[in-house]
C-alpha cells in the first residue's frame, strides 16, 4: 500500500469518528430529561393507591365471611397505607427523597406494630393459654425490644454521616431479609400458626 492509500484511509476514520461524535451527541440531546424528585413523587404516589388498592380488597375480603384475614394481617396492610402515606410526604417535602428518613419511619411503624401483636397475644393467652403460651408473649415482647433497639439507632444517626446512615440502614434490611426468610420456610412447612398462634 502506498502513502495515498494510507492517507485516503486516515481521513475515511476521521470522518466516520467525526460523524459518530455528532450522531451520539444529537442521539444524547433527543434523550427525554427525567426529573428524579418528580419521579420519586410519582412512585410514593403509585405506592400509596397500590397499599390502598391492597387494604380496600382485604376489607372487601373480610366482610364477605367476617373472619376470613386474621386481623394481624388486616393491619399489616392498614399500616402499609400509612407507611405509603409518610413516604409520599418525605417525597414532596424533599424532592431527592430521602431514604435514612425513610427507613426511620418504617421502623416507628414495625415498634408500634410489634407491641400491637405483643397485646394482642397477651389478650389471647388470658382468654385461651393452651393456643398462646407464656412463651409466644416473651417472643413478641423480645420482637418489641429489637425494633425499639433500632430505632433508637437509627434516631442516634440523625444528621450523622451519610455512610454510617447507609450501613444502618443496610442492617435494618438484613435484619428483615432474614425474618422473610424464617416466615417462608414456616410457611412452607405449614408451621406458621403454630410459630405465631392467634395473630
């Protein structure tokens, strides 16, 4: 090959590299511009009617042979609208979203929540101890003092380093990955109602 033909080449590169530049940049420029605080807004939106599409069709459930949902289960999913409810506002009144605030919410509920099942299994053991033993309510009391645990770690953290934040964070979600896991193979064997009785 000679200089012409190397040179002929060189210049067919440039322009092709050229002509890829400016197609890319033109490609990128007709990308639609996606706001992250209005998205996130959207999704808590999307998530609150999705948790009270869920509650409205447990209800209808219930009513239709009273009794059919244990009333756990029921407020498991009254506190899911809530829970969608205080993401939504942490949403709007911070645009970016905010997780660690989030996940300090979700805490507050999952306290309230175990103490609520803690009640209601100590009521149950008054009226029938054979189905809820002493030992079902030291379960759920111990249940109470792990979530009241973290969240008082998680409210410690307030203004603390993102990083320490985001490892907390990280915690509270193993530490529920594993109680999922523990439900599911209960669940699975059909061991559920004899491991959580009445609730």
């Amino acid at each position: 090959m000679n200089v012409r033909h190397w040179s002929a080449m060189a210049a067919l590169l440039a322009i092709g590299i050229v002509a890829g530049r400016t197609t890319g940049s033109a490609a990128q420029d007709d990308k639609p511009k996606y706001d992250f605080g209005q998205l996130t807004v959207q999704v808590a939106e999307a998530k609150l009617k999705l948790a009270q599409m869920n509650l409205e069709r447990m209800q209808e459930l219930n009513n239709k042979v009273r009794g059919t949902l244990i009333t756990g289960m029921v407020e498991q999913f009254t506190e899911e609208v809530e829970l969608a409810e205080r993401e939504l506002k942490a949403a709007k009144s911070n645009p970016g979203g905010d997780p660690f605030t989030a996940t300090v919410e979700r805490m507050r509920l999952a306290l309230r929540s175990a103490m609520d099942r803690e009640k209601r299994a100590l009521a149950t053991y008054e009226k029938a101890p054979d189905i809820v033993t002493k030992g079902d309510i030291e379960r759920l009391r111990q249940v109470a003092v792990v979530a009241d645990l973290q969240l008082q770690r998680g409210l410690a953290l307030d203004g603390a380093d993102s990083t320490k934040q985001l490892q907390w964070q990280v915690d509270v979600f193993a530490s529920e990955l594993d109680r999922v896991r523990v439900y599911s193979y209960l669940l699975g064997q059909n061991r559920f109602g004899e491991f959580a009785p009445g609730l």
